[in-house]
C-alpha cells in the first residue's frame, strides 16, 4: 500500500498538534489549581491553619512552571516579642511556596524532605517581602526548588533556601472488610479519596 506522503504528514502533525494542546491543557490546569491554592490561603482559607497563619494577604506577582513570585507582609502573628519576623515563620514560609513551584511543573504531588535554610537580615512587622522560589534541578525522583526572600523596600536578602522534595506515592489500607480498601489522602490543593474492592475468585 502506497501511502500520499502529504497525507500522512498532515496526519502526524495533526496528532502531534493534538498531543501539544493536551500537554498544555494538562499544564495551565496545574498553574490554575496552584495559583487558585494560593489565592485561597491568602484570603484565611486553606486546608492547613499553619499555611493560612503564615501566608495570609500574600499578594501574587508571577505563577508559572516551576516558579512563584509573591509579596508578603510580615505581621504581628508572625514575629517576636522583638517585632522581628520570626526564622521558624520564615521557613515554614519557604517550604510552603517551595512546595507550590514544585507542584506547578505539572508532576504531581510531592512531599518535602529536606530543606536548608541561610538567614542573612532581619525583617520586622508591617515591612513587606518579596518571595521567590524556583525549581532548579532534580536528583533523580527528587525536585529541588531554591527560595529567595527580600526585603521590598531596599531588596535585601533576608534568607535563602533550597527545598527538595520526592513524589508522593498513596498505599491502601484495609478498613476492616475482606473486601474493601480505602484510601483518604488530603493536602493541598486536592483531596483526593479512593475506594478499591477486592473480589475473590471462588
């Protein structure tokens, strides 16, 4: 069988057009449910009273693949007896917008397991930061983002850190019943609830 040449380009680009549109359909709606996950912890809603805590009136400036530029504003909540932000609030900080630069590549869930933290210069209440976190590179399984806090007003390095994180893989669990499995697995921005039965060849 003789095939047209043309035909079959047209119909291989087609296919390749049709596989580009659902790659990034598959991407916009990773950015879309990270961008509505944020906007949510910055209005005091959010799944973890942590996150809501320390990123509440977080204002985003830029939600892509694999990055997540945002202002915050460092309030009473979140600082000392001093008035100075405090280091454990400023981590928590990186490894939630670490996290979200992870998630927005488009992989997956994933959990963090390390995250090292450099702090340079103090930020005290009602100063505003600028937070940067970047996916930068990958060691197997694991990502790594690397998180930059700044001062706004002069863009001095408050602190630095690099995050890495290994997908998250869900295991069943019998509930009880010969027959049934469940699996209930929440964190941000999805809940995800599975239900598996089991039926046994007689």
């Amino acid at each position: 069988m003789v095939i047209n040449n043309n035909l079959s380009a047209l119909i291989f680009n087609g296919v390749l057009s049709s596989i580009r549109i659902e790659y990034r359909n598959m991407e916009d709606s990773t950015i879309l449910n990270t961008t509505t996950y944020l906007e949510a912890l910055a209005q005091g809603n959010g799944l973890s009273e942590i996150e809501v805590l320390i990123l509440q009136g977080l204002e985003l400036i830029h939600v892509g693949k694999g990055i997540i530029r945002c202002k915050l504003l460092v309030t009473d909540r979140v600082a000392g007896d001093d008035g100075t932000w405090r280091a454990g609030a400023i981590t928590a900080v990186m490894d939630a917008i670490g996290a979200a630069s992870v998630y927005s590549t488009g992989d997956g869930l994933h959990s963090s397991v390390d995250l090292n933290a450099s702090f340079y210069s103090a930020a005290k209440i009602h100063e505003k930061v600028e937070v940067e976190a970047r996916v930068k590179g990958t060691n197997g399984r694991l990502k790594s983002s690397v998180i930059e806090i700044r001062r706004e007003r002069d863009g001095e390095l408050i602190a630095t850190g690099r995050l890495w994180m290994a997908p998250l893989v869900l295991k069943a669990k019998h509930t009880g019943s010969s027959n049934l499995r469940y699996v209930a697995f929440e964190k941000w921005p999805i809940t995800i609830n599975l239900v598996v039965v089991h039926t046994s060849r007689r």
